[in-house]
C-alpha cells in the first residue's frame, strides 16, 4: 500500500495538460469512477498508466479506502501468488509470518494491476477464478477461503488481443479485464502539454533538491515540444531531474539540454498541416461540401459525413475539409463544432469518428501557423 500522506500522493498523481487527448482522457477517467467496471488501461511505456489508475480511484465511491498495486512483472511467478492471496507462516521458504495479501488489504477499495500481460497463465487462471467469485485462498490456509470487494484496474503496454492469438493470455480473462478500456495517448501526440509538464516536474525536482527553478527560452521549449519523446512522461522527468541536478544556468538554453534530444529534434520532420488541394481526389465536390457548410449553414453530418460513409469522399478529401475548419477556427475542435454546424455535445462523437478512420489532425500546427502568420504580419505593418 502507498504511505505517502494524501496530499503529495494527490499532487505526484495528477493528470497535467489542456490538450484535446487530456480532456478526452479526463473525461473517460470520470465515466469509469462513476462504476465499480473493470478498467483496462494500454499505452506506450512510460505515458502516466499508473496516475490515470489513481485519478480513477480518487473519483471513485472508493477514494476513501485503500488504493494498492501489484506489479505483475516486478515479483517472481513463486511469490505472485503470495502477494495475491497472502500465505501463513511455514508455508513455503522465507513465510516467517502469516501474510494476509494485497487483494485482502485493499477490501473496499481499488487494486491497480501494472503489467499485467506479463502474469504467467497459471497466474492467469487463479485470478480469473477470483475474478468470478470474489473469494480467495491462502497459500497454506487450508480449504478456508474469504470474500473480498474490491475494485480491479490493469494495465498494460502490450497488445493483450496480439497476446491472446499466441497463447500467451487466456482469452477469457482478456474479455473480463477489458470492459472498460482506456488508451493513454503517448506524449508526442499532446505535444501542447508538454510546457505545462516541465513547469511541473522544474518545480518538483528543484524544491526536493533545494535549487531554485530554472525557466526556458522559447528555444529550449521548442527542441523539447519538437523532441518524439520515446519513452514519454517518464523520459521527460527524467530529462528535468538532470537539468535541475546540474543547476547550470538560471535559464536554460538549447545547449544547456541533452545532446542527442536537441539531434533528434532538429532531425525532426515538420509536422504537415494535412492534405493540399492537389492531394484532393474530388476538388470541387469538396469545395461544394465546405461552401454548404460555411455559406449555407448545413450540419456535418448531412454533408461531409454522409458523402465519406457513402465512400464518395476519400480520406485525403475529409482531412482537407478538416484542416480548412481548423484553420479557420486557429486549431480549436471545439469551435469547429459551430463552424461546421454541428451541436457543442457532437465533440465526443466527431472526434471519435477522425481517430476511427483516422482523419484526425494535430490542432497544435495551426495554432502555430496561425502564431507565426501573426507575427508576419506585424513585422510586414512596421516595415510599411
């Protein structure tokens, strides 16, 4: 079980960001506190799994009781079911006392899964039994077995559905682990979190190693948003707790971060800002379906939706028409909602149906474009 005191485990267990994919996450965490459902969680290693798990709890009926978790890959398969189920004294080699178990300690409350791709398929199949009955033996105890209520939350970096196919996980746990499923987007797709992530982690590092908290130059900041960032939210803190270590300047410059991170950066592919018009199958079909959504107030839905379900769009056609919408709207999906008259509770369902058929652009670069646009031309009004 966690000890930190409820305010800095609240404060090291916050989702940070205002991107579109946060908000999205924010907005499933809620729906899944609402219920005891199961909550499957996969993403990159690295993304913040185990922080979206304690945002779901901390929402919960639950908050109030325990919040404890297992890392699957972390204990040897021998001791795994002993973590699970407690063992009693003599039980085995090293039981020097009795034990009552994880799943018994957080009765009440939530038991958070981390890797649990990597259970072994015996493992799998004691805690599928659990799974149906709640109830659970001790290693040692006899025929004796408790009830326990608690609420179960996985994650996972793997493909389970991948794993599932190789016989590498029982397809019925998979199915009873997966009711509710939560994919984390990887920090480069929220690259506009990451100013607000490395505030965060400037602060925490620099107040538990007594420095002052250095701040960046807009090209710093630039070779960091700019960065893949492989190994994501922990790569950065990572990064951070360097800088604030070394305490080489008050402001940080480019020079002053990792070498290969400011390489790879600058080796870096501008992000396109979508389709052109020459990449149009269908220009003037297109042009038609924007002016009568623009000009004549028809929705979304009856216009551009219905021609690509029809398969008379092509998905290079649908992207140009959503990237004319957001430069239109400076990279904002929500007012895209009334430029294209659709009602402001369409978001969740417009962004879906992008990511499904994978249509959906990156907002940052227009707002960047529209930033650099602005600039232009206040420099082209003072030189008049």
């Amino acid at each position: 079980m966690l000890s930190t005191p409820p305010t800095t485990e609240r404060k090291r267990y916050t989702l940070i960001g205002v991107s579109e994919h946060t908000q999205l996450l924010r907005a499933e965490i809620e729906t899944a506190a609402r219920t005891d459902t199961k909550v499957l969680l996969t993403g990159e290693t690295g993304v913040g799994k185990e922080v979206v798990a304690h945002e779901v709890h901390r929402h919960s009926r639950r908050a109030r009781q325990p919040f404890i978790t297992i890392n699957c890959a972390g204990v040897p398969d021998t001791l795994l079911e002993s973590e699970f189920f407690g063992h009693t004294r003599g039980s085995f080699t090293g039981a020097f006392r009795d034990s009552p178990g994880m799943l018994r300690q957080a009765h009440g409350g939530t038991v958070f899964l981390d890797e649990v791709g990597e259970m072994s398929l015996r493992m799998q199949a004691l805690f599928l039994r659990f799974l149906e009955t709640g109830e659970i033996q001790t290693v040692g105890g006899g025929a004796g077995r408790t009830h326990v209520d608690v609420r179960i939350v996985t994650a996972t970096n793997r493909n389970l559905a991948e794993s599932v196919a190789a016989q590498e996980f029982r397809e019925d746990l998979y199915y009873r682990l997966n009711v509710f499923h939560v994919r984390i987007p990887p920090l480069r797709e929220r690259q506009v979190d990451i100013p607000l992530l490395l505030d965060h982690y400037v602060r925490h590092f620099a107040e538990r190693n007594g420095r002052t908290p250095p701040s960046f130059t807009s090209q710093a900041l630039a070779v960091l948003c700019a960065y893949a960032w492989p190994g994501n939210i922990r790569e950065l803190m990572n990064v951070v707790e360097w800088i604030v270590s070394r305490d080489v300047a008050a402001i940080i410059e480019p020079a002053h971060l990792p070498r290969d991170i400011v390489a790879a950066a600058s080796a870096a592919p501008p992000d396109s800002p979508g389709p052109s018009p020459r990449d149009l199958s269908h220009p003037a079909k297109v042009e038609a379906l924007l002016d009568r959504m623009v000009k004549h107030g028809e929705p979304f839905w009856t216009t551009a939706y219905a021609a690509f379900m029809a398969r008379d769009l092509t998905r290079d056609d649908m992207r140009y028409i959503i990237r004319t919408g957001l430069e239109h709207t400076r990279g904002s999906y929500r007012t895209l909602l009334s430029h294209f008259n659709m009602n402001p509770e369409d978001y969740k369902r417009l962004l879906g149906f992008l990511k499904q058929h994978d249509c959906h652009l990156p907002f940052q670069r227009f707002r960047m474009l529209n930033n650099a646009r602005t600039t232009e031309r206040r420099n082209d009004a003072a030189s008049a």
